[in-house]
C-alpha cells in the first residue's frame, strides 16, 4: 500500500475517533447520563483506537524498512517524500485533538466519581443521623435550652 492511501484511511479512522469523543463528551456533560449510551461509545471508541494501533504500526514498520528515522520527525519526512505532507499534517492535528479530548472527558469522569462519592458520603451520614426509628415513628428530639440565657 502507498503511503496516501494508508494516510487517507488513518485519517478516517481519527476523524471517526474524533466524532466518539465528542459524543461521549456530550453524554458526559448531561445532567443525568445514560449509561447504556456511554458503555456503547467506550465500545466503539476501544474497537477505533485498536484499529489505529494496528494502522500506526503497519505504517511504522514500512517507515522503518524504507529506511526513514523512527518518531514523528521520520513520519513527517516520509509524507514529505511522498508528496503528502498537508494529509500527514492533518493526521497530526487530529490525533492531537484526540488526545485533548480523551483528557478532557477523563477529567469530567473524574469529577462526576468524586461528586457521587460526596453525595454517597452524605447519605451514609444521613443514614446514621437517622429521623426515624426502627418502628418508623419519627423520634422526638427533646428541645435544646440555652443555658447561657
């Protein structure tokens, strides 16, 4: 396979990516999330970045064989040589992208496990601040004086 094809098709893939990202994102910021809906995207976004592993090391390995230096600086030179450097500059803009999202919507993840685990924390201590008693009758709390009065 010639380098622009194998690009164009890497390209897809990110572009792709890219779109489950900002979906999961969006299923990320509602205020109530669908479970169900973000399960689906963290499939399809683990079957895409399988995908690209498997697209970034073919193109890795023919990079090597054609005698180019390994990293981004030989990548760029081989897309150079083959008279598709704007395509590898977009590849590489993408990925970019890619990764700012994925950090970002793990930041999100983050925040929404610290707020459940607050809220949980609250209700365990409601729960031990109990209103009811065990025969469900409310207690009575016996009025508070102020002695300093």
């Amino acid at each position: 396979m010639s380098l622009e094809p194998h690009l164009q098709a890497q390209r897809l893939q990110l572009e792709q990516l890219v779109a489950l990202l900002h979906s999961e994102q969006s299923l990320l910021t509602q205020s109530q999330v669908d479970g169900a809906a973000l399960d689906e995207v963290a499939a399809d976004k683990q079957r895409q970045l399988v995908s690209l592993d498997s697209f970034e090391a073919r193109r890795r390995g023919a990079q090597a064989r054609l005698g180019y230096a390994p990293g981004r600086e030989g990548a760029r030179a081989a897309a150079d040589d083959a008279g598709c450097l704007p395509l590898w500059q977009s590849i590489d803009q993408l990925a970019s992208e890619a990764r700012q999202l994925n950090q970002t919507n793990g930041e999100l993840i983050q925040l929404r496990l610290e707020n459940n685990q607050r809220l949980l924390n609250a209700l365990r201590e409601s729960a031990g601040n109990s209103l009811y008693g065990p025969d469900g009758q409310a207690h009575r709390r016996p009025a508070r004086v102020d002695s300093r009065a």
